[in-house]
C-alpha cells in the first residue's frame, strides 16, 4: 500500500548528474522524505513508512541526498560517473523494492554492540519483498519482518527486511521464519546478492554480521527504533557540525523552515518531463550477466 499523501517531482535530465527527486505532501508543500515523512504509517500496529529510492529489477543506484537541502533522491556517483550495479548471474538489479525508512540514522560515532561497527552516516536501509514492483518515490506501509547486517568496510550496514502490507502475502509473512515458509530460497538469494554485487567492479565479496544469519522481527524493530533515537539526537544537536542537510517543514522542530523558504532550492532546475534524458552510457555493460566463482 502506497502512502497517497505524498506526491513526486522528478527535476534535472533523467540519467544525469543533475537529475532529482523531489517529495511533496499533501498541500502541495516541498519537504524532505528524510525529515518530514514520519516513521510510522500506524504505530499502534507497528505499520511503517518506507521511502522507495530503487524499484526491483532496475540497476541505478538511486540514494536520498542526505547532505542536501529536502534530500531529494539522487543517484550515487563515483568518479564523477553515474553509478550502477551489475547483474550477478542470475539476479537482474536490485531483487527488491529497495529503499529507506524516514526518520532513522545510523549514527557513525556509535559502535554496535551486535556488529562491533559503527554506523554508515545514513538512514537505515530497507528491502521491500512483496510482489508489487514499486514506482521510485513511492512511500510505502510495511512491516518489518527481520533483518540481516553487512559488515561494509567496517561500518554496520543493516537491511531491514519488510512486506508491503498490501500484499498478497502480507497477512501470512509476520516473522523472518516465514519468509522461507511461504518464499522458499529468498533469503538464501538475498544474502548471495549482497555478497558478491561488487565483485563485477573488482571488489571484494561482502562480509555479513551473524555468518548473514537474518535476525527476527523483533530484533530488527528495536533496531530500527534505536536509530530512530539516533535520528532524534542529530536533530536535538545544535550547532549540526555533521555535514548533514536536516532542515525541514516539520512544526516545532528546532531545524523547521517555512514553505517559501524552499522555493528557491527547485528554481532553475528544469522539471524532467520538459528536457530530453540523457543516454545511458556502457548500457551493453548494465544488460550484461556477470557470472561470479567465489
């Protein structure tokens, strides 16, 4: 189920360096998906809001901009080049509804008493396992079903496993047991993919946490509220010295700004469906399957 108060505007060339996704509530209002989207859709029955950064089966790295102001999404870049992910036979992309819940943040000066890494400087990632594939954008209602920890050059990088609570399948999967009970092999594949998706571009395999154990519901929920806390901390810190863009339209916040404040962020940036999208460059190197021996 997609959060319908929320509403997209994709600006800059599509597949380039300017390109951006912009988020808008209700009124019509510009807002940051990382700040103003609360982390609960219904938190008497622990219903969540996840911010959608990379449909299933697409290859861009798609990432919420934390660092500028409304954190649009933006696609990582390396090298000044646009970044994408390989295919490692027999994956295509990314298997999941790939994205982030809003008001969470892996603090990078905390070491995780379960991992003994600090955190990655980002909001919490989250992997959504339904059948629907999502639109970029979208703010999705789910539940957190476990979650499993990649050790990424020495910082936790934990990915919260969840359920669109509008699936099919929603009412039956309420724990990590039973996603192998109703999707047989998903979590083998899912720790497969985050161990060898870099392997393409000469890195190593990835290390996991736990030997890529996924750690129940639970778990994962107090996880996910302990960054929820971080997230709390970082706003409650004044002056912000951590490079991070945290203003907001939120009332009361010490970091709100007002709508019109927000105007000129957006003027001079073209909206995506007047200018023509860029090429993507090496797209034979995107479609290809790279086949992997560990």
């Amino acid at each position: 189920m997609a959060n319908t108060a929320y509403t997209i505007e994709e600006r800059g060339a599509r597949n380039s360096l300017d390109y951006r996704v912009y988020f808008k509530d209700a009124s019509g209002n510009a807002i940051s998906p990382w700040h103003d989207i609360p982390l609960f859709a219904d938190q008497a029955k622990k219903i969540y809001n996840m911010v959608v950064e990379i449909p299933r089966w697409t290859n861009a790295k798609m990432e919420i901009a934390t660092a500028e102001p409304l954190n649009p999404i933006k696609q990582d870049v390396k090298k000044g080049a646009l970044r994408y992910v390989r295919n490692p036979f027999p994956h295509k992309g990314y298997i999941w509804n790939y994205g982030a819940f809003p008001q969470t943040w892996e603090d990078p000066s905390h070491i995780d008493p379960a991992t003994n890494a600090k955190g990655d400087n980002d909001p919490i990632d989250v992997l959504e396992i339904g059948q629907r594939v999502a639109a970029r954008g979208d703010v999705l209602q789910v539940k957190i079903l476990g979650t499993i920890a990649l050790i990424d050059e020495g910082e936790t990088d934990w990915k919260v496993i969840t359920i669109n609570v509008a699936d099919p399948l929603a009412e039956q999967l309420n724990d990590i047991e039973d996603v192998e009970k109703f999707m047989p092999g998903f979590l083998r594949a899912t720790v497969e993919w985050f161990k060898i998706y870099k392997i393409p571009d000469g890195k190593p395999a990835n290390e996991f946490a736990f030997n890529g154990e996924a750690k129940n519901r639970e778990f994962a929920e107090k996880v996910v509220e302990e960054t929820a806390n971080f997230w709390k901390a970082l706003h409650a810190k004044s002056p912000n010295d951590s490079g991070l863009d945290v203003k907001n339209l939120s009332a009361g916040n010490a970091n709100s700004i007002k709508a019109e404040d927000v105007k000129p962020i957006l003027e001079g940036k073209p909206l995506s469906s007047t200018v023509a999208a860029q090429p993507i460059a090496d797209q034979s190197a995107i479609d290809k399957w790279y086949y992997i021996k560990l």
